[in-house]
C-alpha cells in the first residue's frame, strides 16, 4: 500500500476508506521515528500523479509518453 524512495513516499488503495487507514499508518510510523514531512508539499486523495516517469491513474499505470518518445526516436 505504500511505494518509497528516497523522500517521496505514494500511498494508494482501492477505497478511500483503506487510503485513510494508510495514510494513518504511514503517518504514525514517521512519527514514531521522529521523522518528519512538510505538509504544504505532500497531495493527498488524488487520482492521477507522476511517480517517478510513471502515470499513475485510477485503474492503471502508464509509461510517460515523452520518455518512450525518446525511446522510439
């Protein structure tokens, strides 16, 4: 449920109901670690992102079209 690397951490679920008790989790563990995140950085409860040359949609992930562009040329 949670992908990390470096200081980038995607969490992600099927139901927002599992998001939240995620997101919880990952929260307590920084905490517990006294680790830290600035809030005005992090999105949360989005259906699209880019992660690391990936799209990330609601039901798929897809390659960046500009990095397999360069791949084809």
């Amino acid at each position: 449920f949670a992908i990390y690397y470096l200081n980038n951490i995607l969490i992600y679920s099927k139901t927002l109901a599992k998001y939240k008790e995620y997101v919880k989790k990952v929260l307590n563990i920084l905490y517990e670690y006294k680790l830290s995140i600035n809030i005005e950085k992090n999105k949360f409860y989005i259906k699209e992102i880019i992660f690391f040359r990936y799209l990330i949609l609601e039901n798929k992930v897809r390659i960046k079209l500009n990095k397999v562009e360069a791949i084809r040329n």
